[in-house]
C-alpha cells in the first residue's frame, strides 16, 4: 500500500527530468529503495544490477560506508561554509588542490559547481568574461558537436546538440552552432580513423571561417559522446581537434562530466591523447553520486585574464550559494582516495577487457549492427537491417522493448530512442558481476528479437 502510495503522489506532485510528463503519469514510477554494490532494489522486491551506474556517475557502486562516514563527520564538524566574503573551508581548499594535481597541465584554478549543467553554464560564462576583459568583444559565438550533451541549462542545453533539449526552448541561439559528430559508423567517409579525424576538423574549420575567427569564443566536445549513444571518436581526433582550437585562436573546452574519473580508463579521458584544454568540466564520478558536486576547471591564462581585466578591484559577478560545499568536497575527496588508493580505478581499467569481450561475443546477434567502447563506456547499436545500418522505426518502441525486457531479466541500462543501449558499469564491478551483466544483457537482447512486432521487421 505504501508502494501505490508513493507512485500516486509521484504522479500528482513530482516532476521527473527528461520525460514526457503524462506519458509518465501513466506509466508510474519504479521506486528504487536500496542500492547494495552493483545492484538496486525496488518497492516491488525487484532486485536489479544496476549496469549504467546510476547516471553514467555511481562509479564506485553503492554503499561505500567511508563516504558516509566521511559525509558524516563533516556534516558534524561543519554542514556549511559561504565561499563568499573570502571564507572557505579545509576540504573544499584540499580538493581544489587535489584536482589541480590530478588534471591535465595546466588546469590549475578550480570553481566549483552543483552538477554538470552548471559547470557548463559557468565556463560559458567565463568565457565571455574573458574575451570581454581581454579587449575581443566580438568573440561570443560558441561551437560544439551535434548529438553532444552539454547539460540543461539555459545557455547549455544550446551548446548540446540533441533536439529534445532545444524543442520549445528557443534553441540553439544564434551564437551557438554545431558540426557533425565523429561517428565512425555512420561517417559519409566510413570508418577510416583518419578519414574521419580530417573530415571533422575540415568541418571546425569551415564553421570558424563562416562565422569569422574573430568572432569565435570556444569549441566544445566530450572526449566521447555519451548522450549520443557512447559515440567514440578513433584515436587521435582529441588531439587534433585541439591543435586545431590552438592554431584558430579559440578556446577549446573539454567536457568530461561523463568520461571523469576512470569511465573511459585513465583517471581523465584527455590523459590518452596528452591533451591540456583551456577549460574543463567535471562532475557526476567527482563523488560517484553520493552528493551534489560538480566543477570548472581553468588554465591560468584564461584565470588571469579574468582575474587581470579592466575593473580588477570589482568582484567577478558569478557565484552560487553551494559552490564549494564542504560536505560534497569531503565525499569527493573520500571518492577520490577509493579511486587511487582503494584499487577501484585499477580496477575498472581491468574489468574494461571483459566488458568489451562480452560486446563484441555479441555481434553477430541479429540486432547489433555496432559495438563501440571506451574504458567502462560502451554502447550497441541496434539496427534492423545490418547491411543497411537501418535503424528501428519509431513506432516498433524498441527503446521502451529493451527497457522493459531489461527489467524482467533484472538489468538497467539506458536504452536510447534510436535503439542504442548505453552500458556504464560501476569501476568497482567484479568479474562475476561482469559476466552476469554480460548474461543479462543476451538475455534482453534475445528476448526482444523473438517479439513478433521486432521478428517481422528485421530484414
């Protein structure tokens, strides 16, 4: 009773994010109740394992009982300091330390953030600040990838490429544009690495030029597009795109809220290809989940800058009351500590084989047309005509199919609307827990091949 309780007073009072409210009303929410290791419980008993780590960010699976302690005796201690009128407090100044330690070259100023969305929505912000104060106030146009996630804010959700962010948003701006992904799989070049890495920066370059150099501030780009259906670039398009940034004079800003601490192998995803962007994004794996957290990260030419600018005594009109919480700072750096010192990250780079092992036993299921990974990162593209990389039509429902068939097989992933299914396992996943993973997910797909509706539409 409690259960259908709680479902009707989701319906009536809690707006969900991402969804389409009456179809969710319908629907009901599923409950979660616990959150055990890699799995989760619900209201109804359902004990399922959990294979996307929450949002791409429960990376050290749950339950950690040093993050709540941690949690706790801050919250003891201190529940809140200001990080304005020049207070601070120790652990949020030990994790900005940290952090200029562990990220790429260079990024050595750390403001922090409540999540993903705001990081963006603030580096665009210091962005624009800096080019004003450095005397180019004509640089103001932004530029990013199609299919790319950059948050929900009002100015981020710009800068992500994907429709349903810009649908009755007034969206994109006319100071934010797109070039096309690096989709190996669906390049008009094929999937040639370096026939894909020339066309996307051809694309930049001819974007820079029809806008006009000096009119652009900033490219944005995720080392790997997760929203997009875990899109990864070949090896070497980072780089070069960075090169590219440098040599057009534009400020490239790397995303990492999702390829952040040890998703993709290495502590960043930047770490692979040795790129040092002007600016950084972080969040979601910063505390695995467990609290609020997410954070700017800036070189010191961009921080000096700003701080260097016409009106130097004035405060920098950009602030939040949570920024630098003190008790998120103390889980994120408990999280941090699990990652280096506690063996999680070594571990997900040595579960990441098995993980892609797994993937690719399944390509020649009759609905994968691509495998693509990265670290604990991956996606399958589902297609109903292999030869023809054809997608599902929309009215075949495969995304609510898998999700449903995912449930009765006790497994949560994220099922794309285009029929991807992205994988995130927790670092922390075990080698039994991969295989049951691995198992759970043929199980899915085997069962929504046999549906009648999918059988009859396969070519």
């Amino acid at each position: 009773m409690q259960s259908n309780s709680l479902i009707e007073s989701d319906r009536n009072h809690l707006i969900h994010p991402v969804s389409a409210y009456r179809a969710h009303e319908k629907r009901g929410a599923t409950i979660l109740t616990r959150g055990d290791g890699m799995y989760l419980t619900d209201s109804e008993g359902h004990r399922l394992l959990d294979a996307f780590a929450g949002l791409w960010c429960v990376n050290i699976g749950y339950g950690q009982e040093s993050v709540v302690a941690a949690a706790a005796e801050q919250m003891r201690q201190l529940p809140y300091a200001t990080g304005y009128f020049s207070f601070a407090s120790e652990p949020t100044i030990r994790l900005a330390e940290r952090l200029a330690e562990l990220s790429p070259p260079g990024l050595n100023r750390v403001y922090f953030t409540l999540g993903g969305s705001d990081a963006v929505d603030s580096a665009i912000r210091f962005i624009t600040h800096y080019f004003n104060a450095t005397g180019r106030p004509t640089k103001k146009h932004m530029i990013a990838l199609d299919k790319g996630y950059h948050g929900s804010s009002s100015n981020g959700a710009g800068i992500t490429g994907l429709p349903a962010f810009h649908r009755q948003f007034d969206l994109p701006r006319f100071w934010q544009h797109h070039i096309p992904a690096p989709y190996p799989y669906r390049s008009p070049v094929g999937d040639d690495p370096r026939a894909v890495i020339d066309l996307s920066v051809a694309q930049l370059r001819a974007k820079v030029e029809e806008i006009g150099a000096e009119n652009v501030a900033a490219f944005f780009a995720e080392p790997v597009q997760g929203s997009a259906g875990v899109i990864v670039p070949p090896r070497g398009w980072l780089k070069a795109i960075r090169e590219t940034c440098r040599e057009l004079d534009i400020l490239f800003v790397v995303d990492e809220v999702i390829t952040g601490f040890g998703r993709t192998g290495p502590l960043f995803a930047c770490e692979t290809e040795g790129v040092s962007p002007d600016l950084m994004t972080i969040a979601k794996g910063l505390t695995a989940g467990y609290a609020p957290m997410g954070a700017v990260l800036m070189s010191e030419d961009v921080y000096a800058g700003i701080a260097d600018g016409p009106d130097n005594h004035l405060p920098i009109g950009h602030g939040f009351t949570y920024s630098g919480h003190p008790v998120s700072a103390a889980v994120a750096l408990e999280v941090l500590s699990l990652y280096l010192q506690g063996g999680i990250l070594a571990n997900g780079q040595a579960r990441a084989p098995q993980l892609l092992a797994g993937l690719q036993a399944l390509g020649d299921h009759p609905l994968v047309g691509d495998i693509r990974a990265a670290g604990m990162l991956a996606g399958l593209e589902l297609v109903r005509d292999k030869a023809g990389k054809t997608r599902f039509d929309p009215a075949t429902q495969i995304s609510d199919r898998l999700t449903t068939a995912g449930y009765r097989n006790g497994i949560i992933f994220r099922a794309f609307a285009d029929g991807t299914i992205g994988l995130a396992p927790a670092l922390s996943c075990t080698e039994a827990e991969m295989d049951i993973l691995l198992t759970r997910l043929r199980q899915t797909l085997d069962e929504v091949v046999d549906q009648p509706e999918v059988r009859q539409v396969l070519a």
